[in-house]
C-alpha cells in the first residue's frame, strides 16, 4: 500500500498550474497533430492517385478545390445553350468520355476523402494514426450511406427550384409592371432556401462525410444536419479555424515545396544523365507536381476532419476523444492468482 496520502488542492498555485494542457487552453493547437499524415506513406499515395487521375483527365486540383465540384470536367452551360441555339449540337469523343467518367471520379473522391478523413479524426482526437487497411474496412461499411449524403442536398435544391418555378408561372399571364414586380419579389423569397442550402452543402457535405466516419451511427441525414448546424451556429468558429488550418497549410507548403524542389532538381539532372533527355520530356515536373499537390491534399482534408471534431465540440460540448473506434482493443485477461492465494 502506498504511504502518499493526498492533502488537497493546491487552490494558491495559479490557474496555470492546474491546467492539464495547453490544448485545454487553445483547443485548435489540436489541429497540429495531423501533421504527422504527412509522413505516412499510406494515406498519401491514396490522394496521389486520386490527383493523378484528376489530371490525367485534365482537371487541376487546385481548380478543382476552388470549385468544390466537377463542373471544370465539363464545357460551360453558355456553350452548351450556343451549341443548341445554332442547331450544332455536337458533341466530341472526348466530352461524351469525361461526361461518363463524373460518377466515377465522385465515387473515387468520397471514398479517398474519408479514407483520410478518419486518419485526421484519429489523430485529432489524440489517437495513434490507424492503419490503411482498417480506414478502408470502415469507409466500406459506410460508403453506400454517404453517397446518400453527397447527392441529398441535390435533390432538396432542385425540389425547392421547381416551388421556385411554380411562383414564378402567375406572371407569365400578363405583362403589368407591378404585377410582376410582386411576383418578381415572391420569386426572390423562395429562393431563399436555395440559396441557404446550396452555399451550406459546400460546408455541410464534406463535414457530414466527416461525421460519417466519426460517430457510432452512420446516419446520412443526421450527420447531413450536422454540418448544417456547425456552419450556421457556429460560423465564427468555422471561420477561425479555417484561418488556422490556412496558416498550417502555408507553413506545411514551405516545406513540402522545399522538398518537391530537391526531387526535381536532383531527378531532371539524373534525367539529363541517363536518358539523355530534360526533366520535361519525361514528365518528371508534373508527376512532382502532383505528389506537391497530393501532400497538401492531404494534410487539407485531415485539418477538416479535425475542425470538425473542434465544431462538434464548440456545438454540442461532446469531448474531441470521443471518437467511435471500429476494432476497439480487446479486454485484457485477468491475472492469474498465485496458488497460495486460494489454497490453505
């Protein structure tokens, strides 16, 4: 039996003092954990190939980013509406490929997306990286679910366009100014949902996969609403911990440049050597791009998976470590009692 007997709290010491830890402080100093991702050769490579075949498509992923959609896949509607005004409705081989390779880039971008998603939950939470193969095994249980997800706020929006469109028909019958001023006014208020559900699907779906693979129920429509709620009650701490996973990125890419820089320099003059062609030919600067591009992918959506365990928190007050665990340890064995201890 220990002889330390406990004397009490030390309620003169400070407040400092008393502090488990700094991130009990400053929670977002959490979101520094996820750089360890960076170093797992695993997760990585799964986002490599996901921008190789952005780019083998001819799609920038950093134009891609900026849109939150595919639309970059496809030519404009002005060009489509011109192509069928002038009777030229013609459409390429290329343009016919890329239109039916969409679905399967979605498909392959939600999957890769929570793969990493549930290494940045993980190591937000405090917990060891998880294995590839584990990630894999629980995004599989759950990806039908989350396609559900992704392609719900679709289909609200376009229910509400077709409400939108029945209250714009009255004005159709007559050309009065102020009758369809009036309507013109109606109009614009039921686009409101529209517009609340189709700038929050940029927030809410990513942070919904998110909570698909965080929470013990993998409800879509719940963890739909949880993005909903975190962007629209909690929008200065979304916006705070945008700006911090920024600045981890900016720093991030410093290094990762720095070390993108080196690879091709040392790779174009051992071109030049053996091959006796220049680093361009061979293609050694846009595969560096993309391994650049993959590694602040990466780290990009590992910070969102862990801004959204913070938004949980600041929303609900559920702890950052609770975390559902898909394989969790296995009970320990009771000790074995020594035979003196039961035999008299």
């Amino acid at each position: 039996m220990s002889e330390e007997v406990h004397s009490g709290y030390e309620f003169e010491d400070g407040m400092f003092a008393r502090v488990r830890s700094w991130v009990d402080i400053a929670p977002w100093i959490r979101l520094t954990r996820t750089l360890r991702i960076l170093s797992s050769p695993s997760y990585v490579s799964a986002t490599f190939l996901l921008c190789l075949l952005l780019r083998l498509a001819g799609v920038s992923v950093k134009e891609t980013w900026a849109r939150y959609s595919f639309a970059s896949l496809m030519p404009s509607s002005t060009e489509w509406t011109a192509r069928f005004v002038n009777g030229r409705f013609d459409v390429t081989v290329g343009e016919i490929l890329t239109i039916l390779l969409v679905p399967m880039f979605v498909l392959v971008s939600v999957f890769v997306f929570q793969v990493v998603a549930r290494a940045g939950v993980m190591l937000t939470a405090g917990h060891d990286l998880p294995a590839a193969s584990e990630s894999i095994r629980l995004i599989a249980t759950r990806f039908l679910k989350s396609l559900v997800l992704v392609f719900v706020p679709f289909a609200c929006v376009t229910v509400f366009a077709g409400l939108a469109f029945l209250v714009r028909l009255p004005g159709w019958f007559t050309e009065d100014s102020w009758w369809n001023s009036l309507i013109g006014g109606m109009f614009a208020l039921a686009c409101v949902p529209l517009g609340l559900l189709g700038f929050g699907a940029l927030f809410a779906i990513p942070l919904g996969l998110v909570a698909m693979v965080t929470e013990p129920d993998p409800d879509p429509i719940d963890s739909l609403s949880r993005g909903y709620e975190y962007l629209y009650r909690r929008p200065l701490h979304l916006v705070f911990y945008a700006i911090v996973s920024s600045a981890i990125l900016y720093v991030a890419s410093f290094v990762l440049g720095g070390i993108c820089a080196t690879i091709e320099g040392f790779s174009a003059w051992m071109a030049t050597l053996v091959f006796e062609r220049s680093g361009e030919q061979l293609g050694i600067s846009a595969t560096v791009l993309t391994l650049f591009e993959s590694w602040l992918l990466t780290l990009a959506i590992s910070l969102i998976a862990g801004s959204y365990l913070l938004l949980r928190y600041n929303a609900g007050g559920q702890e950052v470590e609770e975390v559902f665990h898909s394989m969790p340890p296995a009970d320990q064995p009771l000790p074995q009692l020594p035979h003196e201890a039961y035999e008299s």
